[in-house]
C-alpha cells in the first residue's frame, strides 16, 4: 500500500485531526481513502476506541473489511470487521468496523453518546443518500452536545469541500488528496433508439474483445434484468473469456468472483449495475461498456411508493464509471450514445433527501428529540411538503403524536431496522400470533430475488423457505432475528397469513378486481393497479399489494399475497365505514340516492337508499346545476327575456344587480336552496317561484329601473304592444306592421333615450319589408318605393303617401270605413 497517493496527505489529515475534530479528506478515485485513513489512525493517541467506516453498499462494505484485514495479514472478523443487514463478522477485538449508513443511523440511534467510538469516518458522501446526509446530521448533533472529542471525517472521490466544511463547523480542515489514474481512451458508439439496451451491450462488449485491448470487461447496465439479458447474448465467448455478474443479489461468493483478479491465463468480463461504480477496485478490468442508464429509486409522490426508474446516467457519474477502466493501468471506455450529448446528461444525481419518501427521517428524528427536522444541520434540509406528507403518515401508523412526538408504538418500530411500515408490520402482527411471518415477509420485500420473481409473495415465500445458499441462509437468519425483536407471542399457522401482513404494512394498498381478466385493479387508497392477466394472483377477487412500479393512474403490481374479504374486516373493521351518498343525474335532472360499506376508496358493497337525506339532496341538486348549467332548471317563459333586459339596462347603470350565467352561478347558494326545499328533481320547481327569484334578486327598485331603461314591449300608436327583443344582433329590436306606427314622427328609443330602437318593419302577411333606426327619416324616404310596391301586393291596406300625417290603424282600408 506504500504506492498509494492517499499516503502523501495521510500525515496532513492525522495532524489535522490531532487538533481538531473534524476534517474533511478529497480524494480521487484511486488514492486507497477507503482503505488505508481507517489503519492510519489506530495509533494516534486519541484514538483508543474503534473506528467506524460508513460505507454505501454492503458489497463495499464487506470488500473493504476484507482488503484491510488482507493487508494486515489477518482474517477479517478480528481487527478489520464489517456489519451489513444479512451478514456480520466482528468480534471483540474488532477496531475498525465497517457498515453501511442503515446500520450506523440504528447504532447512533440506540446509543447517542456512540460509548467507545473514537472516529467515524463518511466515505463517498458526494452520493448523497437519504442515510447518508441523515447519519452526518445525527454526528454531528451528537459530536456538539455530547462528544466533542469525537472524530468526524467526510470522505469522497469528488466532493465539494467547502460546503461540506461549512456545515462541519469553522476550522474544519480541508485535505485534498491527487488520485492514481491511468490514461484513459473514451469511444462514444451510439445507440439506435430502437435497439435493446442488452443487445447494444453485448455487441460492445465483443467489439472489446475484437479490438485486442488487455484486461478485463465491466459493462455497466440499468439493472439485474437487464444483466441476465446480456448474459444469454454473450453465449459463445472465447474460451479464456469467464463471465461474471455482479449486483446486491447475488451471494457472497459470487460477488468476490467478480471483485478478484482473473485466474491465470484468463480475463473475465463482468456485467454489473450501479453497484461498481464507486468504492470498489475491480482485479484486473482495464475496458468499460457504459450503457449510460442507471435504476435509481424515485419516489411517486401522488402514488406514495418508490418506485425504480431507468434514467440517463448523470456526467458525474459516467466519470466514475470511466474511471474504472484507469485504477491500475491505462484503459478504454465504449460509451454507447455519440459524443455530443455528455453535455445534455444532467451534471449530477440529485440529493436523495430531496426526492425521498422521508417517512423513517422524520420517525428518527423524532426519537432523536427532535420534532422538526429543519433543527439539525444538513447540507439541503428536507423539503416541507415531503416532511408534511411523512408526519400524515406516521400518524396514521400512530407512531407520532399530534405536537410530533414518538409514540410507544412509533418507539417500537423505530427500535427495528426497518422502514417504518415494515416495522408496524412487524409490531402489529406479533399479538396475532404472525410474528414469524411477518419478519419472512418483510425480507421477502427488502430483498429481491430471494425465492425468484414471482408477484405473487406467498409462492415467493415457500420457494426461499426451501432454498439453500448462503444467501438464503443469511435472509432467514436475518427473518429470524427480526422477529425475534417484537414481544414473545405463540405463532400461529393461519391460511392467508402472508396478505395479512401485507395487508397490516400497506392498508392502502388492499385492493380489488375490476374486470374479469384480474388485469385491472382499484386499492383502498384510490389507486389504479394493473396485474399480468397470465399471473396467478389474477384469479384472486382481494390482493394486499407490496411493491408497485409506475405511473400513479395504473402502477404494475410487483408483488402481492391474497387476501379475504373476512381478514380485512378482522384488521380494518373499525375503518369501514357506512356511506350514504346521493349525486345527481343530468339526464333526468333528479338525484341518485344509495347506501355503501366503504374501506377507503373501496366500496364493499350496498344499494339504493330510500330514504337519503333531504340536505343531501339539496346539496347534490345545487352541485348538479353549477355543474350543468343553469339550462337544467324550468324556467318560465318570460324569465330569459328579463335577464336580457337586466343586461342591457346595467350599460347605463351599473349599480342593477347581474342576472348574467356567471353571476348567477357564482350567487347560487344564495337564491336557488329556498327553491329546492322538497324536491327530488329540478322540474319540480315551479316556474313562477324560478321567475320571483330573479324579481327578489332585482328588487323593487332594481325592477323599475329595469323598466324605465329597458321596457319589455312597445306601445304603438294604433295601440298595438309588441315585444323588444334585447338579444337581437343589431340591437334592441321589435317587429310590427308600419300601418302601427303612422302618425309617429318620433323614433322610439330605449336606455333613457339614448339607444333607438330597431324597428323591423313586416308586411300584413308577416315577411320583412324594411329595417329602420330612422322612422322621419323612412317616411320622408324610401317609404314611397315601399308603399308603391305594398298597394299592388296588398291593395287592401292603406299606404298613404304620408304616412306620418295618416291614421294609425292595424284594419284594413274597408273595415275602417266601417268603423
């Protein structure tokens, strides 16, 4: 390890930390941080306890403590130890433990003074996870409360500095560290859009093996699916060529495989995820295949699941990919998209803190003592929506009470390293006597892979309950160990038991079949799931889903157990609740009344109510006319032609109230619930209450206005009364005889005189003869072409020459002389 560049700046960072209690260490890819600062501070003075080394991955983790212990000649477990979820090996003599951020925030968490912990040191922190940023802000809470000789050591391949020095207090030292990288050749290949991610991959890997580089392959792909893919592509390799996987789900074993130098006389090709891209040094590989798509965990808000999301890689992380080809010789890395969109790829993978679900933050810090997460120190605080969204949450488990403080329940399942569903689950059904099951359970959800990838969880379960590896081994260890957390209760061998605790973990997510095939299926949560039609679970009436992945509106139903209808209201019968609802019907303008058990938005059944309640119809009659539109009450005749009135009429007087569509509406709880009083359907109503109800809105003295400013008929001087037509495209219209209006020299008009009326002029058979907003003008006019022509048409009736001088008469010339 003398090579190594970490070892120039070694004598800075444990200065540094002599006079100081926190540092921050720079250090590139290569430069053996993670393996040679933790050794390098065993003999300092301050340092008689043990070092704890946070790792990301348990893959890391364990590669770590294994590459120390090596180092110093001895088997991992005694002085160089490591401790992972499914696999442990430390003992008493252990000083340097290596875990991941999980275990550590469950470790500060059981014990806030961190009682014989000398140092704890945060490698690769520019990943930026939940855990991560959450483990720094509790050491650093604890180190200036409780431990101000506590060490404290941020570490990372490409990390900002002074950022991370600001919030680690004034004086923190910055070392930075040159890092051991070889040249690197970069090959951008492309990718059609329409090829498969697995079949790019694997053409780039033979076209690695064809071009005649030295050393071993890592292809990066999004995930194990995608691996196994490749994997049958890359059938046929030369003979010397050994393939490798490499991800969190594979064994031990298999995972030192593909971390080892190749035997003698080989070179291996490694298909691997994300998992490789930082803290690891992989024997050997001198070529990277970088696919540029990663699996990351996003969280659906509006479905409340995280789900995994194939994304473009982040330049940051394509960096570290590329690095990989350059640890320990010059390399070459195949980059299937073209050169120039690096610059579109996003800088860097956002922090996890920002897009979480931040449920189990906000459970910890509440046992931490602290009800608002914003009180400790981060490098981005926790979004306040997603902070609210969580603190719903953990009330509804009753893990948290109304100010925000722990319950004993929320103490309980914070004590287990589980997220905080998992926990409940496990809490919940131990008095059940399910305690085993569930703790089998919720590794069947934490782990993927074990017993295979069926959806359905309990053929899931009965397949790993009979596997052997020691990955399994390791998982029912863990399964055991778990339940062994909860209080002692007699287990007890219930069919279904699995859907119960699922159920118990996500009651959201009970949910039923929607259609025949059992492809479509709606929660309790008010969620759409979709399942494969092929699936088992398809034939199943009620699910309790675990794992989703997809778009809210029809997430994929992952895994799930079946469930009865009488286990639901065993668990949930306290939340089903009766409903009466009545909604309106806009085809036949009446109400719909029924009576539902509903669990969420679930309804489990019910019918017509006969006697729903009178507020309730009302409210659904009023909704349903600001829904539809006032076209569905009965208005009287009449009632349209006041409303136009009352328009015209507010032009010259804004102070009359507005009878327009909107006004009315945005007014409808004011005048229309009097009219609904009794009634099951709007043409009940009758008109004439409809028409006094515009007249109450007008008033007595907004109807007179109305009236002087907009009459509803005119008076002619044969007296005749004929209607005005306010909605008309020219304006204020009426239509009458001219034999109605003769003796008028005078234009009628409206709006006080200000707007003349249009006059439609008919013949006696009723067809239009002119138009006119000038009556003296008409008779001084073209009255005498009318007339001329109207004497032959209609010769008895009179058509005087001056019609402003004549007789007024709606009779015919005859009966007038009659008369």
């Amino acid at each position: 390890m003398t090579d190594l560049p970490i070892h120039a700046v070694l004598p800075d960072l444990i200065a540094a930390l002599r006079g100081r209690s926190s540092a921050v260490l720079v250090a590139p890819p290569g430069a053996g941080k993670t393996t040679a600062v933790a050794p390098a501070l065993l003999g300092e003075p301050w340092c008689e306890g043990e070092i704890l080394l946070l790792s990301p991955r348990r893959l890391a983790a364990r590669a770590a403590a294994e590459r120390m212990a090596q180092l110093a000649g001895e088997p991992v477990g005694r002085t160089f130890g490591y401790a992972t979820r499914l696999d442990t090996k430390r003992s008493a003599t252990t000083r340097v433990t290596v875990l991941t951020e999980g275990i550590f925030r469950n470790r500060i968490q059981a014990d806030p003074e961190l009682a014989g912990v000398s140092a704890v040191l945060f490698d690769e922190v520019h990943e930026r996870s939940l855990d991560s940023d959450f483990g720094m802000a509790l050491a650093l809470d604890a180190q200036g409360a409780l431990r101000p000789d506590l060490r404290l050591v941020a570490m990372s391949a490409t990390l900002d500095g002074e950022r991370f020095g600001r919030l680690m207090g004034e004086g923190v030292a910055l070392v930075e560290s040159a890092g051991r990288s070889f040249p690197i050749e970069h090959r951008y290949m492309g990718r059609d859009s329409t090829q498969r991610i697995e079949d790019a991959v694997a053409a780039a890997c033979r076209q690695a093996l064809a071009d005649g580089a030295e050393g071993g392959i890592l292809a990066f792909l999004p995930g194990v699916a995608e691996i196994e893919r490749t994997a049958e592509r890359l059938d046929r390799l030369p003979p010397n060529v050994v393939l490798h996987r490499l991800h969190g789900s594979l064994d031990p074993a298999e995972q030192r495989g593909a971390i080892s130098a190749a035997p003698p006389g080989t070179r291996k090709l490694v298909l691997a995820t994300s998992i490789a891209e930082t803290s690891l040094t992989l024997d050997g590989v001198r070529i990277v295949v970088d696919s540029g798509l990663a699996r990351r965990p996003r969280y659906d808000r509006a479905a409340g699941v995280t789900r995994l999301s194939t994304e473009r890689v982040s330049q940051a992380a394509a960096t570290q990919r590329a690095g990989r080809a350059g640890r320990q010789a010059p390399g070459v890395v195949y980059r299937l998209w073209e050169q120039a969109a690096t610059a579109g790829l996003p800088p860097y993978d956002p922090p996890e803190i920002l897009e979480a679900d931040l449920s189990a933050l906000l459970l910890d810090c509440a046992i931490w003592g602290v009800a608002d997460p914003s009180d400790l120190r981060w490098l981005d605080s926790p979004p306040a929506a997603a902070v609210s969204e969580a603190r719903t949450r953990l009330t509804a488990l009753g893990a948290i009470d109304a100010d925000g403080r722990p319950t004993a329940h929320g103490k309980a399942i914070a004590a287990l390293p589980l997220s905080p569903r998992l926990a409940h689950m496990l809490v919940a059904a131990a008095p059940l006597g399910l305690g085993e099951v569930a703790a089998e359970v919720a590794v069947l959800i934490s782990e993927r892979g074990l017993g295979g990838d069926s959806a359905d969880l309990s053929h899931r379960l009965q397949r790993w309950r009979g596997e052997r590896g020691r990955r399994a081994e390791a998982a029912r260890g863990l399964a055991r160990r778990w339940a062994k957390l909860t209080p002692p209760a007699q287990s007890v061998r219930v069919e279904g038991a699995e859907g119960l605790c699922v159920a118990l973990a996500y009651p959201d997510r009970i949910a039923r079949r929607r259609d025949s095939s059992g492809e479509a299926w709606a929660s309790v949560g008010g969620r759409g799931y979709k399942l494969d039609p092929l699936s088992p679970l398809a034939r199943e009436e009620w699910l309790a889903v675990a794992e989703t992945q997809g778009i809210a509106a029809g997430a994929r139903i992952l895994s799930a157990a079946p469930i009865d209808r009488p286990a639901i209201e065993q668990l949930y019968g306290d939340r089903i609740a009766g409903v009466r609802s009545v909604r309106f019907d806009p085809a036949t303008g009446g109400i719909v009344a029924t009576r539902e058990r509903r669990l969420g938005a679930l309804r489990l059944g019910g019918g017509p109510d006969d006697r729903p309640d009178p507020v309730a119809i009302a409210a659904a009659l009023l909704e349903g006319v600001r829904a539809n539109g006032l076209d569905k009450l009965p208005w009287p005749e009449g009632a349209a032609r006041l409303r136009e009135r009352a328009a015209f009429a507010r032009r010259f007087d804004e102070s009359l109230p507005d009878l327009s569509d909107e006004a009315l509406i945005a007014t409808l709880d004011d005048w229309l619930p009097a009219l609904l009083e009794g009634r099951r359907r709007l043409d009940m109503i009758p008109p004439g209450d409809l028409a006094g109800a515009l007249q109450g809105l007008l008033g007595w003295e907004g109807g007179r206005t109305v009236d002087r400013l907009a009459p509803d008929r005119l008076a002619t001087p044969a007296g005749s009364s004929h209607p005005i037509d306010y909605a008309a495209d020219g304006g204020p219209t009426a239509e009458m005889r001219p034999q109605a209006l003769f003796g008028l020299a005078i234009h009628p008009t409206v709006g006080d005189g200000r707007v003349p009326l249009i006059l439609s002029l008919t013949s006696p058979a009723g067809r239009p003869i002119q138009t006119t907003r000038d009556l003296p003008g008409f008779w001084a006019g073209s009255w005498a072409a009318v007339a001329k022509e109207m004497r032959g048409r209609y010769p008895r009736h009179p058509w005087p020459d001056d019609p402003a001088a004549a007789d007024p008469t709606l009779r015919t010339k005859k009966a007038s002389q009659r008369t």
